[in-house]
C-alpha cells in the first residue's frame, strides 16, 4: 500500500478520535458509565471510508469510555438537486448524473456529513435506592 | 450493613450529531471574530507542491502596499514555508501538525491569537499540503480556494472533487508551463462547474505575473463583499 493509503488512515483515526470525545461527552451529560454501541452515518460525499474508520476506532476506543463499543458504520448514498433542472436524485459518487436531464452533478442536499445517530450505554441503577414510596411508609411506622 | 446491589441499565440515546460538530463550533467563532476585525480570512488547499507559499510571496510583493496581509502555515513537519514568508515582512505564525494530515479550527483560533489580527485585511491560511482531508475541516474562513498546478494535470478535479466542491474558486497554477505539457484549462472548468456552476477559476503563474492581476482583483472583491 503506497503513501495514499496511510494518509487517509490517519485522518480516519484523527476522525475516530472525535467520535469518541463526541460520544464521552454525551455519557458524561447523562451520567453514564460506558459506551457499548455507536451507530455513525457517513455520507458518500465524504472522503471517509467505512473499513479504515472500524480499524481506527478500534485502537483508538482503548482507554476510553467507549473502549467496549461497536462502532456500527451506515454509507449514506449522496442526494442531488440537479443544477440544471432542480430534480432531486440519488448518487455514489460527485459526478453521478441526472435521471431526468443527463447533466452532471448537482448541489448536494445531504450525504456530505459523518453523523452520529445513536449510541448505547450503560448506566448504572442502585436497586436498594429508597423511592419516594418507601421513605414515606417508612416514616409514618 | 445491608450490600447496595449495583445494576446496569442500557439506555438508548437519540443524537443526530455531526461528528466534526465541536470543529464546527470553533470555525463559526472565529470566523465572527474575523468578521468583527474586517479581516478576510481565506483558506488555501493543494496537493504539496502545487505552489501555495509561491503565490503567498507573489501576493504579499503585490498586495502588501494596499492591504495589510498575515499568513498561517500549516505543515506536517519543517518551518521552511514560514520563513519564506516572514522574508516577506508580513506577520506569520506556523503551526507543525506533527502527524496531523490537515488544519482544524482549533488549531486556527490559538494561531489567530498569535496575530495582531486587530490591524490585520486579509489572513491567508495555507493549509497542509493535501487534496483530501483539509476539504472536510472548516476552519472559520469566509472564502475558499483550491490550487491545482499544470504539472498535476486536470483529471485532479475527478479524482479529489471534495476540495474542488467545497470552493470558491480554482486557482490554476504555474501555467507559464503550458507549454511544455498537455493541459487543458478548458476542462478544469467543466469539471470544476460540475460540482459548483459558481465557481470561478483562475489561471496564474506567480514565477511570470500572468494571472495574477485576476487573482489581486478577486481578493479585493472579497473584501469589499464581505465587510462593505
């Protein structure tokens, strides 16, 4: 693999390390103790490529909250609004080509963002917590 | 005493967040910083080589009397592209990413604060020399430009679309070699108008002149279209 392929591997990693202080943050907010799953929408349009960023997830999750998580990845297709015509149509790449006129490309309505949809974590309950219920009845006895 | 039993619970949470939402926070500040110092702030991206610091010097000798100029540099490693400018007599900062393959907007507000960008027109970022990555970092500039020299050819802008999509303009360098190779600028503009119909493109040699009063002329635009 030529020097390409090792520059992108590292700014997945720089990518991976983001998710992990995006999604610490939100464990922190709500008081959580670990991150067990991540659900992450990358767009076509953007220059990620799903399997370099499970690599780099995975070495850089360790030492994290997030450090026994599955990173679930989504490519999301790029949707178009043809700058000739205005049709709204679907596309792998930035030079995909209208269904409609035939002409090239279009303003990019979404597919162009790493989104993180949805994450799973673990909170910890203490069953023996008293409820309002039982202090109550407690002190009426 | 009684043992407190500890139970885990899985808690579901909706977030529907970009992942590079804390970089875009960053850039929305420092552009409205920007803003508030009428400093233009213009974001340069190329593949190495492509002949950003060449131009920066080209600039600095041709604007420097008219507009008060500043650069950020950002490299991988060396402080050589800082020291051509600050031979210049513009006020630079560098920053070495070390490993880093592009700019971020944090790396941006902490080198503003190295600027008098108070007295400061224009500041030139010029980015780490890479056609992938820097495309997806906002750094807080209001106008965006990709450089793509004659030597690289023109199927760079179907190969890299991300940094070409994401301008304001191309700016087509070192063309006073055009006559030693097979470039056509004509496609850069069809490629380019692709993926932006808007985009202006600009075709320059730094090292003869040729161009570079279009280029002068853009910046002064930008100026005036973003602060009257």
């Amino acid at each position: 693999m030529g020097n390409g392929s090792c520059v992108k591997r590292m700014h997945e990693f720089s990518l991976a390390l983001s998710l992990i202080e995006a999604v610490e943050q939100k464990a922190k907010e709500i008081g959580a103790t670990s991150v067990v799953y991540i659900k992450l929408r990358v767009g076509m349009a953007t220059a990620v490529v799903p399997e370099f960023m499970t690599e780099a997830f995975e070495v850089a999750k360790i030492g994290s909250l997030a450090e026994n998580a599955t990173l679930e990845i989504e490519l999301e297709p790029i949707m178009f609004s043809c700058w000739k015509c205005n049709t709204e149509f679907e596309g792998k790449d930035l030079f995909s080509r209208c269904p409609s006129c035939g002409s090239i490309g279009g303003r990019v309505i979404s597919g162009d963002k790493l989104i993180i949809e949805r994450v799973e974590m673990e909170v910890m309950k203490n069953e023996n917590e008293p409820t309002e219920q039982t202090a109550q009845a407690s002190f009426d006895a | 005493m009684r043992m407190n039993q500890q139970n885990k619970q899985r808690k579901q949470v909706l977030m529907l967040e970009n992942l590079l939402h804390a970089n875009e926070l960053i850039a929305k500040r420092i552009s409205e910083h920007a803003s508030k110092t009428k400093t233009l702030l213009i974001n340069m991206i190329s593949s190495p080589g492509s002949g950003k610091t060449t131009l920066l010097e080209a600039t600095a000798k041709a604007l420097g009397e008219e507009m008060r100029i500043g650069v950020i540099v950002g490299d991988v490693a060396t402080q050589r592209d800082y020291e051509r400018l600050k031979g210049c007599n513009i006020p630079a900062v560098q920053i070495v990413t070390g490993s880093e393959c592009h700019l971020e907007a944090a790396m941006i507000e902490q080198a503003l604060n190295q600027l008098p960008i108070d007295e400061l027109d224009v500041v030139f970022i010029e980015n780490v020399g890479n056609l992938i990555c820097p495309a997806e970092f906002n750094l807080g500039e209001h106008f965006r430009v990709t450089l793509l020299s004659v030597p690289e050819g023109e199927d760079k802008v179907l190969k890299y679309p991300h940094a070409f999509r994401t301008s304001d303009a191309v700016i087509v360098t070192k063309v006073d070699l055009l006559k030693h190779l097979n470039f056509d600028v004509g496609l850069v503009v069809d490629y380019a108008r692709s993926l932006n119909p808007n985009i202006r493109i600009i075709a320059l040699s730094a090292f003869t002149g040729e161009g570079m009063g279009e280029w002068l002329e853009m910046i002064r635009m930008w100026h005036k279209e973003a602060f009257g």
